[in-house]
C-alpha cells in the first residue's frame, strides 16, 4: 500500500511504501547558506517526524547547492545535524533550483517503522 500525506496538485511532502519514506524537496529561508540549510533540514527533521521516521534513519540525502563555492558553509550544517554513526548514502551536486534567491534543496528518502 501506498500512503501519501500533505498530498498537491503537484506533489505530496511525504510518499510512504513498505517501510521507506520519501519526502519532496525541502528548501529553506535565510540569506546565507547556513540560515537556509538550517531552516531546511528543519523541514526535514519536521517532515521526517510527521512520518513517524527520524534523523537516524535516513537511508539517502541529495542535496543541491547552487553554487559549489557554497559547499563547506552547507556541510558544516549538515555534519552538525547529522547524527553520529548515522550518516547517510549522499550526492551533492550544483544546480540552478526553482527560484534565484535559493542556494540549498535536500531530499531526503529513509525508512520507518
């Protein structure tokens, strides 16, 4: 069975199947990098919560920078929140994300119980 919450037009937040979730992705508010990665994997965390999965059990982490200058600042966040002995299968790659203003989207996919 699939089970979605938060279901769009467009999309749904969260897409449960047989024990993984798979969340859309998140983006975050701020004017550097590390207020908008904070603000996102807020999202996620929240997100993650909402599915009844946590930060221990993500399986895989794709994040989008928009600018690769901009990889240290992120990953400083990101090592930060990630929980020790936890981290996840990643990709990290540069793209040019949905609105100018953006510098950081995560998608995230875990499993729950």
């Amino acid at each position: 069975m699939i089970e979605r919450q938060d279901i769009g037009t467009r999309m749904s937040k969260i897409v449960k199947h047989n024990g993984t979730v798979y969340l859309c992705g998140q983006v975050g508010a701020g004017e550097s990098v590390t207020e908008q990665t904070q603000d996102c994997l807020a999202r996620v965390h929240a997100l993650l919560e909402k599915a009844g999965s946590s930060r221990e059990q993500i399986l895989q982490a794709i994040i989008w920078v928009a600018d690769m200058a901009d990889f240290a600042e992120m990953n400083a966040v990101w090592d930060a929140w990630v929980p020790e002995g936890h981290a996840p299968a990643r990709a990290c790659g540069e793209a040019k994300l949905a609105r100018p203003e953006l510098k950081v989207e995560v998608i995230v996919t875990a499993a729950y119980e």
